[in-house]
C-alpha cells in the first residue's frame, strides 16, 4: 500500500505520522507523493508502525509513479 493512501485510510496527518515514524512532517510529505524515499532505518519504523502495510516496495513505487 503506498503511504499517502495508508494515511488517508487511517486518518492520519503529516505531523503525527511523523511523530510515529520518527522523521520531519515535511520527510512523511515527500515521501507520501513519491519525491523521496526513506533511508533504511526510516523505512524499517514506516513498516513497523504501518504493520507491514506500507513497505520499501512502496516507496519505490511512489517514487516511479512520481517521476513520470
């Protein structure tokens, strides 16, 4: 799942999924519209506290789909 949807689905801002993933609002911003990927241990808290729904896949996903 990518993580701009995973934050619509949960009803999430910026700011506190930044709280949770440890990281800027403005890193969850770039990241959530694919102009960013997370580093690895970023990526490891999105997994941890999305439950595994959102993974380094995803990012890339974001990341192709946002340079097309």
């Amino acid at each position: 799942m990518l993580l701009r949807d995973w934050l619509i689905e949960n009803n999430l801002t910026y700011t506190a999924a930044a709280t949770r993933f440890g990281c800027s609002r403005p890193a969850v911003y770039y990241y959530a519209i694919g102009r960013m990927r997370p580093g690895a241990q970023i990526c490891a808290n999105i997994m941890r506290e999305t439950g595994g729904e959102v993974t380094a896949d995803d990012h890339q996903i974001a990341f192709m789909q946002a340079q097309q």
